[in-house]
C-alpha cells in the first residue's frame, strides 16, 4: 500500500473520515451502524466518507452475513501508522469512542 502525504492528510483532514480512521483504530473492525451511533452522522454520510477512505486504500470491506464491517488495510506503512497513533492520543474524539462503548445492540463480529 502505498499513499502520497498529501493524500493522507488530506482525508484525515475531514472530521468524520479522521474520527472513522480512530474508531477503526482503536476498535480493529466497524459496521456503518456502529459509526454512525458513534459519530451521530447519518448512514449516507459514513457510507460516503468510508468509500473515500477504501478507494484511498486506508480501509477494506468485508461481508458478515447482513452487515459489511470496515477496518483498516494490514499493509499500511509505517508513517501511517505513526500518524494514526499520534492522532489517537489526542482527547477530542474520545467521545465518539464512549457513544460506541454505549451502543445497545452491537453486531456480532462473527
């Protein structure tokens, strides 16, 4: 995998796909419905932003039954890594984090 800086910031840039990249970090697997409790964002909303960051390369799909579940690639390069972690550390988006800690009914990962 391999992603121009540019390219990467520009979509961390966005607050949705930035707090998107952080769950999935933080989580290791989401279905659009547990970002967008997270997130309190529409499901179009996360859709879209979610198809920017697979076509960018950051994150893939997979089907579990009746849900798609996200998480980002394996082979992500070291600086991106770095970067995410970085982000991470930072408060703002934890409370996106405990809304999902808060969600009823979560999908199953299996």
């Amino acid at each position: 995998m391999d992603i121009a800086p540019e390219r990467l910031f520009r979509l961390l840039a966005d607050t949705t796909r930035l707090q998107s990249v952080l769950l999935l970090h933080s989580e290791g697997r989401l279905c659009v419905c547990e970002l967008t409790h997270a997130l309190e964002q529409s499901q179009p909303k996360i859709s879209r932003h979610l198809a920017q960051l697979r076509d960018a390369g950051l994150v893939v799909d997979e089907r579990r039954g009746q849900w798609v579940h996200y998480r980002l690639v394996d082979d992500l390069p070291g600086w991106v890594h770095q970067v995410i972690e970085a982000a991470a550390t930072q408060r703002s988006w934890r409370v996106a984090q405990q809304r999902l800690g808060c969600m009823p009914n979560r999908p199953p990962l299996e």
